[in-house]
C-alpha cells in the first residue's frame, strides 16, 4: 500500500501542477524533474506504474482537453503507433489478452505514446523548446554533481531514500579500481547515455546563444558549469560504449554544421575507408576471445565486450524458431548462462519478433534522415538546422548504443520526447517572431518565409 502512495505522488504533484499553470508547466517543472531525478520504482497494480508513468497521465488528460489546434500528421506518427501495436499484439500472442497484451498495452501508453505526443504538442509552443532544454541541462548537471557523492562513497543518494519500501536496484561495479556511479538510473550505461544527450542539448543551447547568465561568485555562465558537470558526470560513469556513441553523434553533427557539407561527407567516407578495414580488425580480434578468459586475466572491458560479440551467433538461431512474435517477455531460453540480452536489437527480436524489429529499427533510422533532408536549404547557424543537427546526433547516439545495451528506462523516455520536438520541427511549428527578428529578417535577402516557422521556438 505504502509504494501505491509514494508512486502516485508524482501524478499528484503534476495534476496540481496542471491546474495552477497548465500542462507545459507540469511538463517542465514535474515530468522532466521525475524522469531525471528518480529511481525506476513501480507500484504492484495492472501496468506497474513507475514515478514517471504516473506524472504523464495528468498533463496528458489536460493536454487532450486543449483547444483544438491544426494537427499535422507524420510518419514518425504513425511508425510510434504501429510499433507500440505490434508489440501489444506480440506479447498477447505470447502470453494471452489478459497476461499479456493488456498490461504492456497500459505501460506502453504512458510510456511510450503520452510522453512522445505531449512532447509532439507542447513543442510547436513559443519558448518551449529552450525551457525544455534550460531544464534538461540543469537536472542532468544535478544529477551529476551529486553522484560526486557515490562515485567516492560508494553510496548512491537517488535511491537510498527508498531504501527498505522498493526492492533495491542499487548495485556496486568496479572499473579499474574505480566505482562507476549510475545515479538515479539503475545501470552506469544508462547514466553515461543521459549525459551524452545532456551534453547535445547543452550544445544547442549554447550555439544559439539563449542563456548568457554567469555563475554567481565563479568566473564561467551558467551553460559551461552545466556542460563541465555533465562531462563529468559521465567520465564517473566509466562506460565506454556511451563514449563510443558520443564520439559517433559528434562527428555526425560536425559533418551537417560544416561549412561545406560535401567535401566534409566525401572527407568522412576517405577516412572511413582508409581506416575502416584496420580499426574493424582490431576491434573483432579484441572482442574474439572466451570471455571467461578476459574475466580471469582482470580485464573486463575485454570480457563485456567479448560477451556481447558471442550474443548475436547464439540467439539468432533462437530468434529464428519464432520470428513473427517472438518469444514475449522474458520468455525466451537462456542459453549458457546468457541472462543479460545487452543489444537492444536482439532484445526486441527475441521479445516481439522481427516485425517489431523492423519498426523499431525505422523509428531509430527514419527520423534523423528526414531531418538530414531537412537542413539541405538551411545555412549551418539556421535555428531550425541547429536544432535538427543536435537531433541527428541524439539520435545516431541512439543507434550505435543499441548495439551495446538492451535500452529502455530514462533513456528511451527522453529519446521519445526529442522524437516529439524533431516531429513538430519536421511538421512546422507556428510562426511567431520577435519585432527584433523581424526586423532582421526583413533586410536579409537568404531569410526564406519557411525559416520563421521554428524561429520563435529559439527566442
């Protein structure tokens, strides 16, 4: 009874929050606080709820009770909506209407549909986009400073408050002597992820020069303390694939903001080319080796990465004897000992089947190609082509981490968000400009009408 009540304070506080100063401001000030801030804990009802499921309800209800705007549907719309029902009906096929389908149909609508259409709703509103992003940046600084305290302590103080009313999920990895912190997170790769986005967003924020405050008593603005915190929060974190995929997200993002896009593409494809071949046979003779025996020589990023290299050979197979639906949740065998299924495409493959997989693979893929289309006819400083770069990067991040991580948690719910605000970018948000900007726009002749459509959203 007592977690019912905790796990339902958050919905309370945004319902509240709803009707005092209506639902962006509960998206902001309740919803993003909650997502970054508290553990993954759920209550023992139909759905298992956890703190952040219960904030969207309330702003998602205020939100359908809005005067009605112009909707412009997508077609990351309608792959969020196909996916989300391919797996409903995967996981009835698996294990029944009642067992199966009916409780991942409700975790499945607050967690994945309310989160990505109120974001896909509350973007197209004037300023939005920087709040969001001032709040992200903040919290993820946060979250970084206080996990100084595990990283020496060994201590994480996210969780400890619900300590003895949830089941733990605070564990102690080691990493070259060090601890890797996980904050409120449950995992130092989902912590590492939430900083490389952390650290996209705060880059926005700076490109576009919308929070020039200084540190009070420190020689530095506001956006640096965050963007330092944010790096160390994930160098804590001692994950390296969340590094690898920032390295990623970064070159891509360098390669659409560059001066000359062309010679910048066809420098990338030369370099991958010419050491592509050798770096790919490093790495596959580094991960070729019995994870057992990276275990025992101490090294063991060599053992996690050679565990994740012999997933693919042993469950393919075992995807293949059931590639419609898949096995359900948790429902496939474990082959020797393998629990951990650290890919989240295999994960999704052996859970809802391959079509679940193709979806999932063209919700990740799709979005940052129309963006990359997008940007073509916009200047590398446009507001909408910073705002579309910073997306593709989050998004290539995504990708590469997919490979390495089974996903889901904070990380999937935030990466749902930004799908919002790459949809209402992609759809055209409502024109509205400063006397400022107008001004400017009307003595530069390259200011298309196309490129005030998101230009408020800047301001």
């Amino acid at each position: 009874m007592i977690q019912t009540v905790i796990v339902a304070i958050p919905g309370l506080i945004a319902l509240i929050e709803c009707i005092r100063r209506g639902p962006e401001r509960a998206f902001l000030n309740v919803y993003l606080p909650v997502l970054l801030l508290l553990p993954e804990h759920s209550w023992p009802i139909s759905g298992q709820f956890t703190f952040v499921d219960t904030a969207i309800v309330p702003i998602a209800a205020f939100l359908l009770f809005h005067p009605k705007q112009k909707w412009r549907w997508s077609s990351i719309d309608l792959l969020v909506i196909a996916y989300t029902a391919i797996t409903i009906v995967a996981e009835g096929m698996n294990k029944g209407y009642k067992l199966g389908s009916q409780n991942l149909a409700i975790q499945e609508l607050v967690s994945i549909l309310l989160p990505y259409f109120a974001a896909r709703h509350m973007f197209r509103h004037q300023q939005f986009a920087v709040d969001f992003a001032k709040r992200v940046v903040v919290l993820l600084a946060v979250v970084a400073i206080v996990s100084v305290y595990e990283f020496r302590m060994s201590s994480d103080l996210f969780t400890k408050p619900f300590d003895g009313i949830f089941p733990a999920i605070f564990t102690v990895v080691f990493r070259a002597g060090f601890l890797r912190t996980q904050g409120p997170y449950g995992h130092a790769i989902t912590l590492g992820v939430m900083m490389a986005i952390g650290f996209r967003v705060a880059r926005w924020l700076e490109w576009n020069g919308v929070w020039h405050d200084r540190m009070p008593h420190l020689p530095i603005s506001k956006i640096r303390f965050c963007e330092l915190s944010i790096i160390g929060g994930s160098i804590m974190s001692l994950s390296v694939g969340p590094w690898l995929a920032a390295a990623c997200g970064t070159v891509v993002i360098s390669v659409c903001r560059a001066h000359n896009r062309m010679r910048a593409i066809v420098s990338l494809v030369l370099l991958i080319a010419l050491f592509g071949g050798p770096i790919y046979t490093a790495f596959m003779k580094y991960v070729s080796v019995d994870p057992l025996a990276a275990y025992a020589a101490g090294d063991r990023l060599q053992q996690d990465s050679a565990y994740r290299n012999m997933l693919l050979p042993l469950y393919v197979p075992v995807v293949e004897e059931r590639p419609t639906w898949g096995w359900g949740r948790n429902g496939w065998p474990v082959l020797h000992r393998m629990w951990s299924i650290d890919n989240a495409y295999l994960f999704t493959a052996l859970t809802f089947g391959l079509y679940a997989l193709w979806l999932q693979v063209a919700l990740f893929v799709w979005p940052p190609i129309r963006l990359a289309f997008f940007i073509l006819p916009f200047r590398r400083n446009d507001p909408k082509a910073l705002a579309a770069c910073t997306m593709i990067g989050i998004y290539v991040m995504n990708v590469v981490m997919g490979g390495m991580a089974a996903g889901g948690g904070a990380p999937w719910s935030l990466l749902l968000v930004i799908g919002g605000w790459s949809t209402a970018l992609l759809t055209g948000a409502p024109s509205q400009v400063t006397e400022v900007e107008a001004e400017a726009v009307r003595f530069s002749p390259r200011t298309s009408r196309t490129q005030l459509g998101f230009r408020r959203v800047m301001a």
